[in-house]
C-alpha cells in the first residue's frame, strides 16, 4: 500500500482524532455476507485484482473515499466462516488480519461484515475478530431484508455486548455506507467485549453468539418466503432440470443474436478507420505493418468483445442472483459420478471464462487429490477464448436456420455441442483419473444455498469492465506481439527489397513444414500456421488467419468468413473445431498449472494428453463428416 | 435464538439419520458422527449438537439434499448426510 510506512505510530499519537487510516484495513466477512458488494459500494472504480504473492489467493484492494478527500485502502480479504484457517482461502485471511504475512501490512482496523438475517450464526465469527484486538466496525448487512422479514434488533445494545460500533446496512441499496464511511475516517477505538468465549469450540461459539444475540433483542426475519417460492420452481424434480436447460439455451442463443449488432458496429469502426489509415499513409512497410498487422490482427479479435461481455453478463446474473448455486446443486451427481466433489464445481463453472482464475480458484479444494484433477481438466471447459475461435468458424460454415422457432437457431446449437464436448472430454478425463493415479477417499460436500437476490448494476458493471480490461489488454500485449512477430516472418526474407509472396516466407515455409501433419485433418498451410501462433492464446488463429489473408493474393480481397470458406472444407471446419475444444493452447493456463502444481510435470502431462486427444479427435471428425 | 420453523405442521420423526428425513420433516441434531475436521465445518454452517434441522428440497433423484439449519440452507449429499446422526424433537435446546 503507497504511503503506509509514512505513517507510523507516532502521528496517531499526535493527531488521534482526524487521522484517517493510511494502513489498510480489511473487509472480512463469511461467504454470502454481500461482502463484495459492500466493497464494491466503498471503492466503486478504485480498485484492483492482484495475487497475493506466494500464493494464488486473489486479493481484491481499493480505496474508500472519505468525506474529506482522503483515501483509506481497503483490503477485500477471502470469505471465512471461522479463523481457524485449513484451506489456502482462510489462511490467507488469517495471516493478514495477524500481521503474519511479510508482503502486506497488518491491516490497522477491521470492518467485519455479517448477514443480519442469519446474525446468529453470522455472530460466531465476530468472537475470533474482536478476539485480535484491532479496531473493528461489527456491519450488519441487508438490514433491509431484516425489516422486510419482520426481523429486528437493538444496534446500540449489540454494540455494548461486543464493545464495537455497530452499523446496519444495505450495500445493495447504499444504506448505511456513509456510517462506515464515518468509521473510517473517525478515531477508531479498540474493540472491549464483555466476554468472548473459548475461540477453538465451536458450540460455544454459537452458544456465545446466540446468547449476545438474545441480550441485543435481536429477532430473527421470517424464512424468505420468495426464496422458498422460487426454489420450489428451480428446484422442483421436473421443472429444475428444465428451467436448467432453458437458461443454458438461452444464453448460448443470446450471444449469437443480441451480439451481433454490437459487433457489426465494432466490424465497422474498424473497417473505416482502417481504410483511413491505408489511405492517409504513403505506401510502405510500415503502413503494411499496421494495415495487415494490428488492423487486420488485432482488430479481428476485438470485434468479438461484445459475446465475451455477454457471456460475463449472464454469469454474473446467475451467480449475483442466486442461482449459480442451485445450478451447482442440479449438476452435483455429474460431478459426483466422475468422483469429483461439490467444490470442484465453482472453479469449473469459472473455467468457462478462464481457466486461469479457474485454477487459482481450486485453492479452495482442501484435498490435494482432488484439487490436482480439478485442474488438469479445467481447461477443457470452454474458455471465453475459444468462443471467438467457434463463433468465427460456425458463422462461416453453419447457414443459420429455426431449430425451435425463434428461440434457438442452428449455430447455437453448434456452439452448445461444443460445449458440451469439451465439458465431456473433462468429465471422462476426471473419471480416468480418479479411478487411477488420483484416487482418494470422498470429501463431503457442503454448500450454502443463499436467498434470491436481484443483482445490483453496480456489481455486474464493475465485472464486465474488469473482463473487458482483461480483454483488450490481452488482444494489445499477446496477441499484439504474436501478430507483429508473424507479419515479420510473413514479410522475411527480402528478395531485392521486397518481401516475398507469403508462400516463400519464413511463415509460409513453417506453415509448409508442418503441412504434412496436419493434412490428414483437412488443414492447410495457413491454418497450420494459424495453430503455431494460437500456441501463445486460442483466439490468436483468428488474427492470424486474418494477417495471412490480408497478405495472400489469393484472398485479399474477402473477408474472414468468406476465406475461411475458401481454405476449408466443412470437414476440416468440424475438424478445426474438435482441435480447439481439446487442444491446451494457452501460454497462460500453462505457466498456471506449473507454479499451482509445483513443476513442469503435470503442465507437461496435460499439454501433450491434450494435443493427443486434439491431434484424435480432429482425425475422427475429419473423416466421419 | 433457535431457528424459526415457518411451518407448524412439521412432523417430528426418530429416524437415525439426517438422510432419512423426507422434506419437510424436522429432528433434533444429536452428534455427528465425521473426524472431527469435517464435523467442525459443519459445526460453522450450523450443524450443532442441539438443533433443529429441517429437510428441505433436493436435486432430481433426491441427492443432494437442503437442510434449513440455524437460519441457512446448506446442502448436504447423502453419503454426508448419513452421517448426521438426530433424534426425536421433545425439548429443544435453546441456544
């Protein structure tokens, strides 16, 4: 944190007061406390994703800006049922909140966050936080729910029991930001409980809690009737399932159709501003760089940016609301069959994003077995990379046509059985290992269903804008390079000058080379080109691809679609798209996999059983289609 | 303090096991019969010797199963469940 060693503990001896905090201060919570949320309201734009040094933990900071101007760094620390740390997620938060972590400073108050609706198990956690003896704000969230329920209790009578400031909130509303806002900026006392009990029992714990609770007048809320209401829908034997499957569709269909426009828009913006760029530069290398290379590269992986946003929409909309967790429960006997657990879901559903996160995400898993088949099949799951990749290839080959009236065409049917390939070559894969080297006992499965909440824009928007960074940031670094690298190979060596026909050059000779092996699978040298530089990241191909056309006579003149047809056959599309639904090309979930499992054993491991499986499974599509 | 049942014609059973409660059926958590590791993890999300556990719905072909408990849902699969061990509701401990 910037300006934390400034700040030592002589000035709040001089100025205990108005001093605002310059070492962070963490935001703890359990897990569906709206702790998120809460910190999405403090920090809104000020904020940034980082590891945790050493280990994979992500760590969420941002800064809260006080009524005064100044800015409090708050850090977001994993959510945790108790401080008695056993998977990575809750150490993590325990070291921090102890000061035990070298890389980042002892936070110098707490703002601890409970779900005021189900304070009595919430409360349990506050006994090991106070316990610290750091400032601590007690936040009890969703307070509207708790009046809408017909629950109350008495703040300053909780406060007095706990000897902490107590504050209700609604981070989904804003309520009650501006108290913590007021905590921050305050004196910050130390926390004086009346009694704590024995931190390491947990019935005593509750008994604690339930005990403070009572003399706090709190009333617990009514069940949630709405929750209960919708669950009998979602949850119900027939209906479940089916609405299951219709959300699915729904959002496959959506991001061929509701996509579109925004990325005929992009297509356009492009094509102009390339055009005016080719007709603004004089005719020379340069302008041929910029023109076939980032125009024609990078410009043709941005223009899939509005399906990736999609996608996040739809995932953040099921998770904020709700659902991703009834969705997790349906799906549960899948996983249990293949001997994966409950837990091995999240990271996977994570995994149709990126497996990156995804594999970050398997910290949570406490059994190492487990945990280790959880990542080597991640990346078969659909990654927003590959969705570019399939969108391309489906709209080129695939005449969209009704398959169930408006609801679902064709082409999302395809993108659907793409998935759903790559999530079957992920559940086979899981059951070979953990009926073999990755057997282990079962783990039990233990998952909070939380009540149905509508999803806050504020949320959902900063999501979108994070994956969209992500996105660009990508297409203008790797993607960018990769094209850069291969419009030189496409443009060496000179001839009196020159640059030679693509044919003749070094790409062109690479992309011959391999030729021969990936022949039999209906690729030809530009396609095999293409499938080197996607090595570095999926969606490269297309830039690729597009930079190689741009160049060749042969296709100059068409666009994407219309060469892509011109160099393929529907054989060697299906073909192509097998390829990428099995292969591991991605520099990334490579680097990942090594530093998560400790070596270049597993990533090997996974790199090669994967372009096998690709190398058979495009065989075989070639030749059956 | 104890969980609020919405629904007053619960019946009261003396099943083993949490897996033999149908839904709605309510019981009174006795011990749980796990290592003490997973007890204690079920201990946070509310499984405590004590109280009422309440079953709920339950993915297609009834596994897993919610159990309403201390003021949650939390869903457990059947091979957890079976562990649970609960007993006929006559005096519930008040926490």
């Amino acid at each position: 944190m910037s300006g934390c060693k400034e700040c030592s503990v002589g000035c709040a001896v001089e100025s205990p007061r108005v001093r605002a905090a310059t070492r962070p201060v963490a935001l703890v919570g359990p897990p569906n406390s709206g702790k998120t949320t809460l910190f999405n309201r403090l920090t809104g734009l000020r904020q940034k994703v980082a590891n945790f040094p050493g280990v994979t933990v992500e760590q969420h900071t941002g800064f809260a800006l006080l009524s005064d101007g100044r800015e409090v760094p708050i850090i977001d620390l994993p959510g945790v049922y108790s401080l008695s740390p056993r998977s990575e997620d809750e150490q993590v938060a325990y070291d921090v909140l102890t000061g035990n972590r070298s890389d980042t400073v002892k936070p110098e108050a707490v703002l601890l966050v409970l779900d005021a609706t189900n304070l009595g198990r919430h409360l349990m956690l506050a006994a090991p936080i106070l316990a610290l003896g750091v400032p601590t704000l007690v936040i009890l969230n969703m307070a509207d729910d708790l009046r809408n329920r017909g629950g109350k209790l008495d703040a300053a009578a909780l406060s007095a029991e706990l000897g902490a400031p107590v504050v209700l909130t609604s981070a989904r509303k804003g309520e009650g930001i501006d108290r913590v806002l007021e905590f921050l900026a305050g004196a910050m006392p130390q926390p004086q409980p009346k009694l704590l009990p024995v931190l390491q029992d947990v019935p005593k714990c509750r008994e604690w809690a339930g005990g403070v609770g009572s003399r706090a007048r709190y009333h617990a809320p009514a069940p949630p009737h709405w929750t209960r209401r919708l669950d009998s829908v979602f949850l119900h034997p027939v209906a479940g399932p089916l609405v299951f499957l219709a959300v699915v569709i729904a959002v496959f269909q959506s991001i061929f159709t509701a996509a579109i426009p925004m990325m005929d828009g992009l297509h356009w913006l492009f094509d102009v501003s390339g055009n005016w760029v080719a007709t603004t530069l004089p005719p020379s290398l340069f302008r041929s760089l910029l023109v076939e290379g980032v125009w024609g590269g990078v410009g043709s992986v941005i223009v899939f940016l509005p399906q990736v946003l999609l996608l996040f929409l739809f995932v953040g909309i099921l998770e904020d609301s709700g659902y991703l967790a009834r969705a997790a429960l349906i799906a549960d006997r899948t996983m249990a069959k293949v001997g994966l657990q409950g837990k091995s879901f999240i990271p996977l559903l994570s995994a149709y994003a990126c497996a990156v996160p995804a594999i970050m995400a398997t910290r949570t898993i406490e059994n190492r077995r487990d945990r280790m088949a959880t990542i080597l099949i991640a990346p078969f799951m659909t990654c927003s990379a590959r969705l570019p990749v399939y969108t391309l290839i489906i709209a080129a080959f695939l005449p969209e046509k009704p398959v169930l009236g408006h609801f679902l065409g064709t082409r999302a049917v395809a993108l659907l059985g793409l998935y759903v390939l790559g999530f079957v070559a992920a559940v086979a894969t899981a059951r070979v290992l953990k009926s073999s080297i990755l057997k282990s006992a079962r783990t039990p499965f233990l998952m909070e269903m939380p009540s149905y909440r509508w999803p806050t824009f504020q949320s959902i928007g900063l999501r979108l804008l994070d994956r969209s960074k992500v996105f660009l940031r990508r297409a203008g670094t790797v993607i960018l390079l990769v094209t850069v690298l291969l419009w030189v190979m496409a443009h060496l060596p000179l001839v009196n000058g020159q640059a030679p026909p693509i044919e003749n050059s070094i790409a062109g000779t690479v992309g011959h080379a391999i030729e021969p092996v990936i022949k039999p699978l209906g690729f030809n040298w530009k396609v095999g080109i293409g499938l080197i530089t996607s090595l570095a990241a999926r969606e490269t191909i297309i830039g690729t691809l597009g930079a190689i056309y741009g160049m060749d006579a042969d296709s100059h003149s068409l666009d994407l679609e219309k060469a892509l047809q011109h160099d393929l056959t529907p054989a060697g599309a299906v073909a192509l798209l097998v390829f990428f639904a099995f292969a591991m090309q991605c520099i990334s979930t490579i680097a990942v996999v090594r530093r998560e499992t400790g070596g270049w054993k597993w990533p090997i491991l996974q790199f090669t059983y994967m372009g096998a499986l690709a190398y058979a499974g495009a065989l075989i599509a070639a030749h059956i289609v | 303090m104890l969980q609020v049942s919405g629904n007053k014609a619960v019946h009261e059973v003396s099943s083993d096991t949490l897996m033999d409660l149908r839904r709605g059926d309510a019981a009174i958590l006795d011990h749980i019969d796990l290592p003490s590791d997973e007890a204690r993890r079920l201990m946070e999300l509310g499984f405590l010797p004590g109280m009422r556990v309440t079953a709920g719905r339950s993915a297609p072909g009834g596994d897993p199963r919610v159990f309403q408990v201390d003021g949650s849902e939390i869903a457990l699969r059947r091979e957890t469940a079976a562990h649970l061990k609960v007993r006929r509701d006559h005096s519930p401990r008040s926490l």
